[in-house]
C-alpha cells in the first residue's frame, strides 16, 4: 500500500478526522538514520502523527515543527512537515537500544521525562508555538495531551509502527479525531465508544486496512464522509547550497582553520542524513563569501 492522508468529517461536522498510512516514509527514515528498532518506532510515530498536522494547515508555505527534547537515552526527536504532505526528522541517538516492555518496543523509556513543543510558521509576524510536558513518552498520548491543553481542542490520536524480524518496517500509521465545540452527547458518547473497542494501529494496519478503514472503525455508526486524500513522502529539501549558507554562517575564522587543516570536509544534514563534500577549493570560495556577507 502506498503512503498516503485521508481527510474527513463525521456527524454533519461535528468531527474532523485524518488517518494515513506511513509505512514506506518511515522505513526511508529507518535507512536514512540507521535507527534501531526502538528509534525506528520513535521516529515513525513523530514522523506520521508530524505528517497529519501538516495536513490540517490550509496554506502551501505553511510549516509544522515537532521538537521533544527528553530525559532518556533516545535524548530527543525533531519532525518537521508542511501542508503538502512532506515530512522529514531525526531522533538525537538513533542507536539506542532498550529490551522490550510488555512485548513491545519501549518507546516511553527511550524518552523518558521531557517537553514537547510544537510550531506553526503561518506566514505571520510570529510563529505559533505551545508547549506540553510529555505524558508517557508514547508520543500518541502526548500529542492528545498537547491538543487538549494547548489547542483546547479534545483529540484522539492513534499511532503505531511495527517492524519485521530482520528490522525493517513492516508497518506504520495512525489517526488523528478531533470533535467540534458543539459536538452533540450522544456523538460524543458513540465515539468515546468506539475509541475504546479500538484494536491497535498496528494491528489494524498489518491486517490490511486502509486509512478509510481505520476511520471508518473510530467513527462507526457516525456517518463518516471522506473529503480527500493526498500523497505522503519523506522529502528533505536540503542541498548543496543550503549547506554553503550553513557554512558561511559559522564565520570566517572557522572556515580559515578548515581551510589551515587542508583536508575536504563532509557535512551531513540533520533531517536526512545526505553528506555533502567541499574541497579545500570551495571552501576558499566560501571564504570570500563570508567575508563579503
């Protein structure tokens, strides 16, 4: 199945839904950053439930970043995303290695006690940030915790990666609900119940359900209207001169003691992990643009 977003509404409007399948995008990350299978389901996570809030903003210039920054060996992650469904990240030690917790991937002991911030650049004089204390470190619980006393909105989000024995993905995806302010009871009631006959993501996915069909499950009997559906991707938008300017930034004294080393230098970007070489050549050239900055 390829990666992709659906969105979609429920009970005349009262909910909005979006729901995606990321199986392919996270296994991209996995290669990328060489993460371990904990990491891998960290990063997974941040990177789909990064993708579906990308998704909810209208504007194609629109940028959602994700930052956790945290106590526990995986130290942090950041996930950025736009409107358009490309999302990138990276964890801060993508080797962690932790034993399971009940069977499964220890995602909230690789993060521990940490702050999850959120940012909206939107064009505006100031981007829109808000910030929340992580709740269990599973990133699924500690989006629903951000939306409801950030955003004041009530959310239920859903997120799942599960990995094959040779530690590749096997699948990954997840959901996000989120119910207007009049939002009638008895809706509510319905939902609330269906939320809690849920199966997991995981399980759902690897049984081959589609995102409409994982929402078509959470909003059971509520009258689910599918609005549209959108591509997903990993997509890093670095390059060789984005990196210059990275460069040229560090200042003209650092760029003469690479230069004074006379060795080429490598630079990985952060997102991606792509590197990027300079001879002793280009970075002379950087240097007189620095000096002309």
């Amino acid at each position: 199945m390829k990666d992709y977003i659906v969105r979609a509404s429920a009970a005349d409007a009262q909910i909005r839904a979006f729901a995606a399948v990321t199986t392919e995008l996270t296994e991209e990350a996995r290669r990328r950053h060489e993460t371990s299978p904990v990491a891998t389901a960290a990063l997974g996570r941040l990177l789909t439930g990064g993708a579906l809030m990308g998704s909810m903003m209208k504007n194609p210039t629109d940028m959602l970043t994700i930052q956790i920054k945290c106590s526990g060996p995986i130290q942090g992650l950041t996930v950025t995303a736009d409107s358009q469904g490309n999302v990138k990240g990276y964890v801060f030690d993508p080797q962690v290695m932790l034993p399971p917790k009940n069977r499964k991937l220890d995602v909230g002991g690789a993060l521990g006690q940490g702050v999850l911030t959120v940012i909206k650049d939107m064009g505006l004089k100031e981007p829109y940030s808000g910030q929340t204390i992580l709740q269990t470190g599973e990133i699924a619980e500690d989006l629903t915790y951000y939306f409801a006393t950030s955003e004041q909105v009530p959310s239920s989000v859903g997120l799942g990666v599960l990995m094959e024995h040779d530690n590749t993905v096997r699948c990954a995806g997840g959901f996000i609900v989120q119910v207007m302010p009049f939002i009638e009871d008895k809706v509510l009631d319905r939902l609330e119940q269906n939320i809690q006959n849920l199966r997991p993501v995981t399980t759902m996915l690897d049984n081959g359900h589609t995102p409409e069909e994982m929402l078509s499950h959470v909003l059971d009997g509520l009258d689910l209207e599918i609005t549209d559906t959108m591509p997903v991707k990993f997509y890093c938008n670095c390059s060789k001169e984005r990196i210059e300017k990275a460069i040229i930034s560090v200042g003209k004294k650092e760029i003469q003691s690479m230069i004074d080393d006379g060795k080429d230098i490598e630079v990985k970007c952060h997102f991606c992990n792509t590197a990027y070489h300079y001879t002793v050549d280009e970075l002379k050239e950087l240097l007189k643009k620095a000096k002309r900055a």
